[in-house]
C-alpha cells in the first residue's frame, strides 16, 4: 500500500532492512510470499498502512 508523499522504493527498502527473512514469512501468505521473492511484488504491496509505520518507527537498531 503507497503512502502518499513517499518513494514507495525508498519505503521498502527501509522495511526490508528492519524486516528480518523470519518475520517476512510470518507476515505474508505463500502467494504473497512467491510475489515477493519473484520480484512481482514489494513489502508495501502486503503490508497495511499501520503495520508499515509500526515497523518503520522501530528503526534498524543501527540509529
């Protein structure tokens, strides 16, 4: 889900960083999942727009 006034690119990239590959599965179904690793699909498309600021607030540990 885009987030108005965002890079969608930029977003996932930073979810990707705070996301390990566990919690990418636990979070997506397997069609999501094959989307996602296929490349056909970014964390945004899957993720609701609370779940994304959720992850994003947290920080990567590296702040």
């Amino acid at each position: 889900m885009p987030i108005p006034g965002y890079d969608p690119e930029d977003i996932d990239e930073q979810l990707e960083a705070r996301l390990d590959d566990g919690e990418i599965e636990r979070k997506l179904s397997d069609s999501e999942l094959e989307a996602y690793r296929g490349g056909d699909a970014n964390l945004i498309d899957f993720l609701d727009e609370a779940e994304i600021e959720r992850v994003l607030e947290r920080g990567d540990g590296s702040n």
